[in-house]
C-alpha cells in the first residue's frame, strides 16, 4: 500500500438498503402502518385520505429513528397527537404507538419473506477485512443485530451502534453525526480517515456532519442527485467492481 493509501482506516457501513435489501420491507411495512392510520383518521375525524407514497418515505422517514420518522411525516400533514412512551401498545395512538405498530408490520414480513442481502456490498466487506481495514455498522434501527445475525453477518463488524445503543447512550439520530462518529471511536479510528456509506439523505448529511473524509452514496432509489446534494462526496448505484483500492483513492482524492 503507498503512502497516500494508508490513510484509509475505517469504513461504517449503514445497514438498510446498503448491506441488506430490508430498506424495501422498511417502506413498505411504513406505507401500510401509515395508510391505515389516515384512512382511520378519514373515518373518525373526515380528514379526507391522503396514501403515504415513495417521496413522503424518502423526504421523512428513511434512515431516521423510527419516533423521529413518525413525528416527521406527521408534521408534514399538520397532524399533532401525543409523543406517548416507546412502551406504548400498537394500538394507543401516539408517535410511539405509531412507530411500534410500523415495526410489528415490519417483523411480520421479515418473517415470511426472510432476508436479502446485496452480495456486492457483502464482497466488498470482507475485500476491506481481509485489508485489515476497520469495520462496523452504523444504523438507526432497532432491529440492525437480529438482521445481521439473521443473514451470518454479524462476525464482520468490530463495533454495532444502532437504535438500541443509541437510546441507551443517548445518541442524536440523523442528520446529526453522533452514530457514525460513535462507531469511529469505538474502533479507534479518526472520522477524516474514515468512511461512511450511506442509501439515505438523512445518511449522507449524518456523514458530513461527522466530518468523515468520504461519504459515499448508494443510491437505490434513483436519488442520485439528492444524495449529491445533501453531502455525498461519491454516488454509487451498488458495488459491483469496488474495491479497498476504490475506496482508497475515492478517499484520497477527498483529501488532497
């Protein structure tokens, strides 16, 4: 490895949509939990029906937490109901009911569809380990170590900061830094020598506002431009080809 190469320390992946294909089971367990929601609004209050579509997903929810995706789409339709607690049943009609309602939703299909990978994305991590590069994942859901054990992932990742540690540290969710940033230090590792590798808008900021050297977009929803826009310094559509080298030179090309 030359000199300008070896600066290359780590990379944190985020997990949905970029390592496992449950992005779209994310979306779809949304659309459904937030459709009938407005319908049952439509039926209690006459508030005419409005369906929860792609760009409502992408612009409020995706690679947010959860509650913080609940309260943004919420928002954006005027609607103002009772933050609640995130012990709240699926029933109770609060930001947590709702949220805990989506993710119900979401395990019931994961269940009976079981899980994807993107082999590409896979190929790529262990071409960084066997490197000796540094890795962990970095993502806002709660359910990030039951999908990786679920799919033989888990061994890959030195450091886990998700939804769970960030509610038991108190960590922001994106846009801010605070999980990647997190995942940096549990390795040992310098942000401006580190990489972050993000699907969402939300992502990609989070990346920038952590001062990593690279962000690298992964856009799965034909979102190249709003991916560039919002602080990816590299866009992808997968990994196909991508390498240690890639990465290496993406990441030196930011930091000269």
């Amino acid at each position: 490895m030359s000199e300008k190469s070896s600066k290359l320390q780590a990379v944190i992946f985020d997990l949905d949509g970029v390592i496992t294909k449950t992005a779209k089971v994310h979306a779809a367990a949304w659309k459904v939990m937030f459709d009938e929601y407005m319908q049952q609004r439509e039926k209690n209050n006459g508030e005419p029906f409005k369906e929860f579509v792609q760009d409502d997903y992408l612009t409020y929810v995706d690679g947010k937490p959860r509650y913080k995706g609940v309260q943004s789409f919420l928002e954006s339709r005027n609607i103002n109901i009772p933050f609640g607690e995130p012990e709240d049943g699926t029933e109770v009609e609060s930001v947590c009911g709702l949220g805990n309602r989506k993710n119900e939703k979401f395990l019931e299909v994961l269940k009976k569809d079981g899980i994807e990978i993107y082999t590409s994305t896979v190929d790529l991590i262990r071409d960084l380990k066997s490197k000796d590069i540094r890795i962990g994942v970095a993502s806002s859901s709660k359910n990030c170590q039951l999908v990786l054990q679920q799919t033989d992932l888990e061994k890959y990742f030195e450091t886990r900061v998700d939804g769970v540690v960030s509610a038991e540290l108190g960590l922001k969710g994106k846009p801010e830094g605070d999980i990647f940033v997190r995942a940096a230090e549990n390795l040992g590792c310098d942000p401006a020598y580190s990489v972050v590798v993000e699907d969402a808008v939300s992502g990609v900021q989070a990346g920038q506002n952590g001062k990593f050297g690279l962000v690298i977009g992964v856009a799965r929803e034909d979102n190249e431009k709003e991916l560039e826009n919002n602080g990816a310094d590299v866009v992808v559509t997968d990994f196909a080809g991508v390498t240690t080298t890639t990465i290496e030179e993406w990441l030196n090309q930011q930091t000269h």
